[in-house]
C-alpha cells in the first residue's frame, strides 16, 4: 500500500496533543433585532470566542493543507439566507511554521442577513448554524472540529414593532 505524503512547513506537527488540551471555542448566534418582521430582512451573526493563545484557519488559508473556517446556515423554507460575511484575518507567524498564516483570534464574528417572506408565518423559527475550523495553538494544530448552534427569533408581522439589540456585536443604528 503506498503511503500518503503531504509538503508540511518544517516543524509542523499535526495533532500532537490530546483533545483535551485543545480550545475550548464558544460558538452563538445572535440577531441584531430582539424579532424580525415579515418581508423585511434581519441582521444575524455567528460570534467565536477563541480563547487566548489560539488561533484557528481564517476562511482563506494561505496554504491548500490547512482547513478554513466555514459557516453553513440551516434555515426553513422560504427564509432566504445571505452570504457570510467573513472578518479581515491577521498574518501571523508561529514557531511550527515559518510563513506567515491567514488567522483568526479572539472575538470573530462571522456576519449574515436572513430575509423573510412576507407571507412567513408568525411565531417562533430556528436557524441553525453549522461551523467547521480547526484550531491551533503556537505548537499544534488539533483535529478539525464541527459545532453547531441554533438561532431561535420570533417572527412578527411587517407593521410590528422590533428593538434593536447586541449592538456590541452589530454596532450602533446599522440598517440590514
């Protein structure tokens, strides 16, 4: 049986130490309303918090081997889900490889628009997202990982008032 070989930077070891020692990576959802409104679109957001002295893939890794970082959203019929807004990584350098890789650390969140049909009914839906990364720390890179996390949000009708909300995460009085 012929074996597989892979061109890794010098020094690179994969998965050298236990899951246990590897990020633990907290995933959510948040919405920039406290509702959405029928036929009107909503502001949405994955956040990741990498805990300090982790780094995962940002979306576009600068070499084919490494694994990005991606977001897929679940969501029922007839919600139209925008593309992901993926953050600016940062170029960073780490002792397991000489060139610089394409990151992402601390708070990252990864933005998206979720319209609704005006003829969606009223009442609790759920969005689920699903996010696939890989994490590392200066030494190691851990075995991919896959979370997901659902996103509950009422939805109202068109005339119905909503509040704006998380704006730590969506900023001020943005428009969707």
């Amino acid at each position: 049986m012929a074996g597989l070989l892979l061109a890794l930077p010098a020094g690179f070891r994969a998965g050298t130490l236990t899951s246990a020692a590897q990020a633990n990576i907290r995933v959510n959802g948040f919405f920039a309303a406290d509702k959405a409104q029928r036929g009107r679109t909503v502001q949405a957001a994955v956040v990741l918090d990498i805990p300090d002295g982790f780094h995962i893939n940002s979306n576009r890794p600068l070499a084919k081997f490494l694994i990005p970082t991606s977001v897929k959203i679940e969501a029922p019929g007839g919600i139209k889900v925008g593309p992901i807004s993926y953050p600016r990584a940062q170029l960073r350098t780490f002792s397991f490889s000489q060139d610089k890789l394409s990151v992402y650390e601390g708070r990252t969140v990864l933005r998206f628009n979720v319209t609704i049909p005006a003829d969606f009914q009223t009442g609790v839906t759920e969005l689920r997202a699903r996010v696939k990364y890989q994490s590392c720390n200066d030494e190691a890179c851990f075995p991919p990982a896959s979370r997901s996390v659902t996103m509950p949000i009422a939805i109202v009708g068109a005339n119905e008032s909503v509040k704006r909300i998380n704006a730590n995460i969506f900023g001020g009085r943005r428009k969707g």
